[in-house]
C-alpha cells in the first residue's frame, strides 16, 4: 500500500464539508456518495487563502496513478434517516483532465486551492452541484411585482428575505398559540442540520448575478431587475417559505414592516401565485407576485464525477455551420425552404453530408413517452370527408403529447400539403403554439427515412459520429427549462434560446428574453455554455455580439435572417461561435467542406502517422470517430476519450421530459 496526503485550501460556509474523488474504489471511483470527506486542519496558510481541509488514504500498490477532483457538499445522513450516505453536491471541480498523483511523487508537500489547477494564470474551472437527494425551489420576483396600500410604503426601497419554515416542528408544537405575535425569522427554521434547507439570492444584473447566501436584513430590490431566491430542501411538503420585508428606518438597522408565506400545498411544477402581506399586527398591508418552479431530483439518472463538457469550448470552434431542423425548415413558402421534409432522418443526413458541424433538430414525447423528433406541439390530422370544392379541409386539432408512437407513425405528411406557417395567439407561460396540417396517408409509404416523427434513439443509432447535435427540447417551461436541464445531469452543455428586440414576434412575459444583455447575466447566472440569440437583433446592434463574448460564453444565433449567404459570411465575421440556417446543401457544395470534428480528428490521426510511420489508419475510424477535447489555452493533457456529441440517453431524456410534461400545471 501507498500513502496520500489530501491538503486543499476551500471556502466553505456553514455545514459545507469539503471532499474528494477519484478513479479508484478508496476515493468512490467518481461517485461521490462513496467518496471521501476530508477534515478541517484548523490552519490557515495564509491570510489571502481560505482553510486548509485534510485527509489521508492508503492506495494498493498495483494502482500507479491517481485521478482525482475536489468538491464541496453537504453531508445530511441524519436528516434522511436512511443508513447509506447522503450528499448533496454544492460545488466541484471540472477541469477536463483531473489532478493526478503518480506513486513514485506521492509524497508531496504543499496545499492545493480548490478549483485552480495547472499554471498560475489558469482560469478558474468551478461548477454547481446537480441535483442527488433535494429538490429545488426557485421563486423568481420581476416586473413591478410588490403592491403597498399604504403610502409611506408605495416608494420606499424594500429590502427582502426569504427563510424556511419547518411545518412539522410547528404543527408538533405542544404550546402552539394561534395569536402568537410575529417573531424573527431565524425563530422559524428548525435546525436539525447547520446551514440545511439553503436559502440563496441572485439579483440579475452585472454585479450579483451569482447565488450567494442571504445578509440578515435581506436584498434591496431593484425593480429595473430580476430577483432569484433558490431553496434546496430534502421533503418539499414539509417545508413552507416566508418572505420578511424591511425598509431602512431612522437608524443603521432596517425596519421590519411585514411578511407573506408561501405553503408547500400550493406550489406544483411550475406557476404564479399573488400572495398578501401581512403587517406585524397581523393586518394586510400588501401584495406580491411571484413566479416559481419546482425540479425534484431524478434518481435514475445516476451523475458521476469524471468529466464534465458543461462549459468546455476549444477556441477554435468559430463561425460553425449548424443546420436547421436538418436540412432546413420545410414548411414554409419562401424561397429557403427545404425540399427534404424537416427533423426527419433524411434531413439530418443530408446535413451531415454536406458538411454541417452540427444539427439542430426538435424533441419532444409522445403519449407513451417516447422522444420524437417533430416541431410543433399539434399536428392537424386532415379527415377523409372534405368540404365542396373550393371550401376548407376539414381537420381535427390534436397535441403530439396525446398520441402514441405508433399512432403518430400512422400519420403521414405530404409536402405540398403543408400550410404556411401561423401563430396562434396563445401565449400562456410565455409558450408560443405553432401549427401545421398533417394528412392520414393512403399512398405507398415513402422511405423511412423521411417518414416524419423518427424517435431520439434511432436518430443517434443512424447519425455519424463526425458531427454534433443540438437538441432544442420543446416543454411548456421554456426558459425555466434550463435549470431543469442542468440539475438532471452534469455533464452536457446548454444554451439559452432568447429572443430579445424583435419586430417579427410577440414578445414573451419572461424578462429575461427581452434583451440580450439581461440574458447575458442570466446565463452567467445558471453557470450555462452561452446564448442562441435572434440574429434580427444582433444585426440591429452588431456590439452585442462583443458583449457576450467577453463575459465568456459562446454566441449561436438563429432566424430568417440567417438565411442569407452574405449575412451568413457577416456573422461569421462579428465571432459568432455557430450560425444555424436552412437550405445548408445550397450554401456549402458536397464536396467543398467536411465538419470541423472530422477534420480535427483526421489531423490527429495524421499526426499520429507521422510520429509512428508503422501505425495503419482505418477510413472507418477517421469517419467515426470525434475528436478528444484539448483546449488551445491550456497545457492539460487530453482525456482519451470523449463521449458522442452532447446528447442525452434516450430513456434518461424521456424520464426527465416525462416529469415535467407529465405535471399538473403542463400545457402544451
């Protein structure tokens, strides 16, 4: 056996315990409920870094290496009452390769920082936790949302603060007084675990978009931007939430004047609720409106720690070429659409043929809950009886939700029976409905390929591995998806689709979509890759593209604008990572240009024949193949593998669109 000596130096605050995990069974083999919690030295190593956590392991001496990351958490087997361990993750490292200790160096002196490796000027690489145990509870205030009805109150700066009610510790209280006077908030929470539930605050704007725990007297509110309060609890229906109000009185200390409760009974997946205030002496002085959402933990979709492309871009993926819906969009009249029938195999095929570096193409479930690709939320399936000649086809209206796989395979689609393209005025949720007409086929089947509605799981068993996917997952929470998105699993990117200044569409309610500078700190917010922006707004003010670049997150954009091979050649220019368009076989000839994961990947195997002049190169495995990650800014050497492009496992992808699409308050 061989001895490690763990010392990293960690911010942690109350109840945070600091662990690490690695490739082999004495540290979990990445998983991070058998992982092991290191101790607090009680030592600081300087005043500038935080305390310094240890522990020590022995390691057989068969294994040579050590991989292992560092991450902080929260441990809270007592609060479950079951005998294996709980964690719920905070934060952890997500360098792509991780630290190492080879056997002969593994004495070694010094202190490690949480979150920084490799050379001094290195960027620090630090992700939020996903979801294990606890769910979440976000409750997001916006938009005028607090009404006074008393004058002294109407203009005065409000400071807020949300804390956790233990409904169990009150209704087992023996000397329960129903005309209890208001007490301070911290006399509402039972703390059976320090720092457990976690209340966190985020303002959405440049300066306090992160998380961070609450001051005593709460956050001023700022009506000109969102408020995120984000509880994580371990049993939502015991937990109820009230929020204090205060204003800045006289003195230094603020003023309390009143409070409102939220009752867990009240919440479902997602929704509104307008909720009175109530003063110290028990009178209403007020109201507030508050948006929320709910994401419970999925236990199937097991997360590990080995690594994670959640934000991991090389710096030379720029001006990618991304088709929509395949091949382009093939519903409408307009001189860009398609002539192969959108998000079908064909499509994406012909994409990929062309040289497309990644595919864009819509899931969505069926009733049985399988993921399909198709666009819309309804299909109009056309009846066999018709009105006379000249009148309207006659067609019954049905979401894609309440049909089956095999019923939506009996539907067949005929190109030239498609409608233009319409919007139906329903914006519910800040959902836009948008429909075509399908007809009941008669005619001899096509070719599978081009047979709409093809499942997720054919699309990846058929797809060549060359080139990337996007999936632009249709449910009713729409921007509040994102966060559904990144507590399901740790691993995979996300973008955040906004719409921003507009004249084309109706603009959504949700305030993050209205401009692109909110949407920047938004994103920053959700620890998310980047933005897919309305290019009709980036050609209105060409900055911003130089805005969200240097905020660190990667730029696609999409719309008709796009449709244009000179405005296609222009935001290339502006340092648009990906420009996703219609009709890609007309703007990049079959032969003139390959994916940029194919070419990279065969540059590789080139460089590999040159260093080893014996070694043969199959065809095969230059076409299927991607290549490993490896940062132009970085010295770290490359994973040797690298999962497909970023996808998700068809049953994970339909276990967690089930959950939402499947909730009392979903809507399609």
């Amino acid at each position: 056996m061989w001895e490690i000596q763990f010392r990293v130096g960690c911010f942690a605050s109350p109840g945070e315990s600091v662990g690490v995990v690695g490739n082999c069974a004495e540290l979990g083999d990445w998983q991070p409920n058998s992982a092991l919690l290191l101790l607090r030295a009680h030592e600081f190593e300087s005043p500038e870094n935080p305390e310094v956590w240890a522990g020590t392991i022995l390691i057989p001496k068969t294994i040579k290496e050590v991989q292992f990351r560092y991450f902080v958490c929260m441990s809270l087997d007592d609060l479950m009452g079951i005998h294996e361990k709980v964690i719920v993750m905070r934060r952890w490292e997500t360098t792509q390769v991780p630290r190492r200790i080879k056997q002969q160096h593994a004495a070694k002196d010094g202190v490690d920082t949480f979150g920084v490796f490799g050379p001094e000027d290195r960027a620090v690489k630090i992700e939020h936790g996903w979801l294990t145990y606890e769910s979440v509870v976000q409750f997001k205030i916006y938009d005028s949302p607090i009404q006074f009805w008393r004058k002294k109150y109407k203009n005065a700066p409000i400071r807020m603060k949300m804390v956790a009610v233990n409904l169990n510790r009150q209704n087992s209280a023996s000397d329960y007084n129903d005309s209890m006077e208001y007490q301070d908030s911290s006399s509402g929470i039972d703390i059976c675990h320090v720092g457990w539930p976690i209340i966190e605050v985020a303002v959405i704007n440049e300066d306090s978009y992160q998380l961070r725990l609450q001051e005593q007297f709460g956050t001023v509110f700022d009506p000109r931007y969102m408020m995120v309060f984000q509880a994580q609890v371990l049993q939502l229906h015991t937990v109820a939430y009230m929020i204090d109000f205060y204003v800045d009185g006289d003195g230094d200390i603020p003023k309390s004047i009143g409070f409102c409760h939220i009752l867990p009974s009240n919440l479902k997946a997602i929704g509104q609720m307008c909720v009175p205030i109530t003063s110290l002496r028990q009178e209403p002085i007020g109201q507030i409106n508050v948006d929320y959402l709910v994401v419970k933990p999925m236990p199937t979709c097991a997360c590990d720690m080995r690594v994670s492309y959640s934000r991991y871009w090389k710096n030379q993926w720029k001006g990618l070429d991304i088709g929509h819906r395949g091949a382009g969009n093939s519903v409408r009249s307009f001189q860009s659409c398609a002539n192969i029938r959108e998000n079908t195999i064909a499509s994406l095929q012909k994409a990929a043929e062309h040289g497309a570096d990644f595919v864009e193409f819509d899931v969505q479930l069926s009733k049985d809950f399988v993921p399909v690709l198709f666009h819309d939320f309804h299909v109009s399936i056309g009846l066999q009886q018709k009105a006379k000649k000249g009148g309207e086809l006659t067609s019954l209206r049905i979401p894609v939700k309440d049909l089956t796989l095999k019923q939506l395979h009996e539907l067949k689609v005929h190109l030239a029976d498609w409608t233009a393209l319409k919007f139906v005025n329903d914006l519910d949720l800040g959902c836009r409905k948008v429909s075509h007409v399908n007809e009941i086929h008669t005619d001899e089947d096509e070719d599978d390929a081009h047979d709409p509605f093809p499942t997720l799981k054919h699309a990846l068993e058929i797809l060549p591995d060359h080139v990337g996917l996007v999936y632009n997952i249709k449910l009713v929470l729409v921007h509040n998806l994102y966060y559904v998105l990144l507590g399901f699993q740790n691993k995979y990117p996300v973008l955040f689709l906004t719409q921003g200044v507009t004249s084309k569409y109706p603009e959504y309610k949700d305030a993050r979509t209205k401009n692109i500078s909110v949407a920047v700190y938004y994103a920053l917010h959700a620890g998310i890759l980047g933005l897919n922006v309305h290019t009709e707004d980036i050609l209105r003010d060409p900055s911003q593209i130089k805005e969200i670049v240097e905020h660190g997150l990667i730029a696609f954009c999409w719309g008709d604008d796009n449709n244009n091979a000179a405005t296609i050649r222009y935001l290339k220019e502006l340092g648009l990572h990906g420009v996703i368009y219609d009709r890609i076989t007309d703007h990049i000839p079959h032969t003139e240009k390959k994916s940029i994961f194919f070419t990279e990947h065969q540059d590789e195997l080139l460089q590999i024949a040159v260093m080893s002049p014996e070694a043969e190169i199959s065809p095969d495995v230059i076409i299927h193949h991607q290549v490993p990650p490896e940062d132009t800014d970085s010295d770290e050497t490359p994973p040797s593998t690298l999962p497909d492009s970023p996808t998700f496992k068809n049953d994970d992808l339909a276990q967690f669109i089930e959950s939402e699409v499947n909730g009392p308050n979903a809507v399609l």
